[in-house]
C-alpha cells in the first residue's frame, strides 16, 4: 500500500491488511471479491452498523 502525504507512523506504514482475493472474468464482465481481516488487534473494531466503502477505477489505454 503506498500512502501519498499525510502524516502515517512507520508502525501503519509497516501493517499487513491480512487480505484475500478472488477475480472472475466471465464472457461480459468480471468480478473480484476482497477479504479483510478486522479482526487483528491492529484493525480498529468497526461499531455494529458502521458501512465500510471501498472505490475501485479500472484504467484501461487512459481511459476508464
């Protein structure tokens, strides 16, 4: 993960996220299923209800 300014500690800095991935490329379109892993002492402990989000752009010949 690169973080760009901000102020991180060299200890967020040294986190492994404890991820997973799985892609799927079907005849018209493809997929990818991510896995956090927030239960590491780490993660901070998301409150019942809290909505996480997650942005992805796919660039393609610059264009996305």
């Amino acid at each position: 993960m690169d973080y760009v300014g901000g102020n991180v500690s060299d200890e967020a800095r040294a986190w492994n996220a404890n991820g997973e991935a799985a892609a799927h490329i079907g005849v018209d379109y493809w997929s990818l299923e991510y896995r956090l892993d927030l239960g590491q002492a780490e993660a901070p402990k998301p409150a019942s209800g809290t909505v996480l989000g997650f942005n992805c752009a796919r660039t393609f010949r610059g264009k996305e």
